[in-house]
C-alpha cells in the first residue's frame, strides 16, 4: 500500500477519534496560565485547543479552535535559521551559534558569560534567534522583515500571513530582557550591526500571525526535506531541514525537549502563544494552538494531544 493510501486511511480513521482526544486534553488548560509577560498574548483564551494535520496530497483533518488566530513567536525562530543558512551557509552560521541545549529556560543569558566563546548554545533560544535574526540578508530592518514574511508565505502557501503590529508592539515596549543579551552580545563581538535594528527584525517575525493550517504546511515541507509535497516545488536545501529538525528534537521545547522526545518523539517547535508545529517525517505536517502553557512554557494540553496522537498511532521516531 502507498504512503499517501496509509495516511489517508489513517486520516479518515482521525475525523473519528481526534475530537475525543482534543476534548479529553483540552480539559487539562486550567491547570495552565496564557502568557502574560507580553502584555497582548494575555488576551488569549485560555480554555482553546486546536489542531490542523496535512498529509502531501493536501487531504487534511482539523478539531477544536483550528480557525483561532495567533502569533508565532518562538515557532518562527525554526524558519529564520533556515533563512538565515540559506543567505550565509552553515559556518557563517555556526561561527555565531551553537549546536547544543541549555537546560536552562528560553530567555535565560547566564551561560553566555559563564561559558566561552560566550555564543548563544543554539538558535532556538532567544539570544541564538537575535544572532540569527542579524544574519538575515538586506539592506536593513524593513527589507530583511519584509524577506523574512515573504518566506514564511511561500512555506505556509497563504499570501495573506501579515505581522501582528499590536503583538509587536506590545513586545517591543516589553523586551529588556531581550535587549540586555543583544546589548550583551554586541559587546562580546558575537553581534553585528545596530542592536535597535535587529531587535526590530526580531520581534517583527515573532509577531507573525497564523492559524494551525499555516503552522501544518510549513510544517509539512520540513517533514519533505523541504520541498512541499503538494505544489512539488523545493523551498529549502534537505540539508539545511536536515538542521533545523535535529535543532526542533533537542532544543524545541525549551528545557522540556528531552521529555517531549521522550513522550512525543517528534520534531516540534513551540511558542509562548501556545502554538506548536511539529511533523511526522514523510508524513504530516502539525500545527496547533492552545494558549495556557505549563511551567516550562509549552501549550498544556497541546503537549498531551500530542503525546496521544503520538502514543495512539505509533508517531514516535524513537
């Protein structure tokens, strides 16, 4: 039997069990809280939980607030290291960043001191994403916005991805911390060019606003080695995807990467929006949402849908 005969068997199998599963996960969001730290996520509803899954023929299955709209903050950090190895090349890269996990939380500086050469440990943590966010190509913080928007259209396939401008906003005026470890790294020669231009650059692609369809085909060209299945078009060199997976696995989900691989097995990515994207590899591209997160900063009931689906179909890579 053909891959593409497998999932939508197994598709047609989930227009059947998955809303069981999302209610069954969606009950455990109070127990979680929506981020507050960034004044206008706190907007968001903390009792949501939507899913969004596409295999290559396009055919799709969707529960819960699928249609729910939401800023991609972290998420989009896997999108701007594949862009910014695309402009430079991986030493150029890897000069700047590192290729390990922290253990320590997303926004945390401490080892950039503690720990020579004084790099971020790697691009999916905030201090890695601003390194990045300066290595993306153009003439300065509107173009090198305006590149990192069109790249995210022609992965998601939708033209009508837009900045979230009060999310931005509201980040820009929010983000000392942020702006202490650019302040930092410029220091440590680790950052090049003006600092207010690549915090710009920076926030401007968190502030991204997608549903989980857009999260699931972007998330689908990474589980093709970066080409989208569905129009045939190659977006992304394999072994720049290649990276950015291995990346997704061991620093995803914050200083929870290890457990969800554990549990969920999958390459993922969240953000403090309560997004995550994650993939099946030669498979699925996932997208989802729901906005109360748990201590470590995941979507709670995200996570265990995930473990579920995960459990329930044998998803695990390990």
């Amino acid at each position: 039997m053909s891959n593409y005969a497998n999932t939508k068997d197994e598709l047609d199998s989930l227009k059947e069990r998955l809303p069981k599963w999302l209610e069954a996960s969606k009950s455990l969001s109070t127990g979680g809280k929506v981020a507050s730290y960034i004044p206008e996520l706190s907007k968001a509803p903390q009792q949501a939980l939507g899913i969004h899954i596409i295999d290559a023929s396009g055919d799709s299955v969707s529960a819960g607030d699928c249609g729910l709209s939401f800023t991609m903050q972290s998420i989009s950090k896997v999108f701007t290291l594949l862009l910014a190895l695309m402009d430079n090349g991986e030493k150029a890269v890897f000069d700047k960043v590192g290729m390990e996990p922290t253990g320590d939380s997303f926004n945390s500086m401490l080892k950039l001191e503690l720990v020579q050469p004084g790099i971020p440990f790697n691009p999916l943590i905030n201090a890695g994403a601003i390194v990045i966010s300066s290595l993306i190509a153009g003439s300065g913080p509107d173009e090198k916005a305006e590149r990192t928007l069109q790249f995210f259209r022609s992965l998601s396939g939708n033209e009508r991805l837009q900045f979230d401008l009060a999310v931005y906003q509201s980040e820009s005026e929010t983000a000392d911390l942020n702006r202490s470890m650019a302040y930092f790294l410029k220091d440590n020669g680790v950052l090049e060019g003006n600092v207010h231009d690549v915090l710009d650059v920076y926030f401007r692609h968190c502030s991204v606003q997608a549903q989980c369809a857009d999260l699931a085909r972007m998330a689908l060209v990474l589980a093709y080695d970066g080409t989208d299945p569905i129009t045939g078009v190659n977006l992304v060199p394999r072994r720049y995807v290649q990276i950015a997976k291995t990346f997704m696995v061991t620093c995803g989900m914050y200083n929870a990467s290890g457990e969800f691989a554990i549990e969920v097995g999958l390459p993922a990515k969240s953000g403090v929006s309560g997004g995550i994207l994650t993939l099946v590899p030669g498979r699925y591209g996932i997208g989802l949402i729901g906005p109360a997160l748990n201590p470590k900063g995941n979507s709670i009931s995200g996570v265990h849908l995930l473990e579920t689906l995960s459990k329930e179909l044998d998803w695990s890579l390990f």
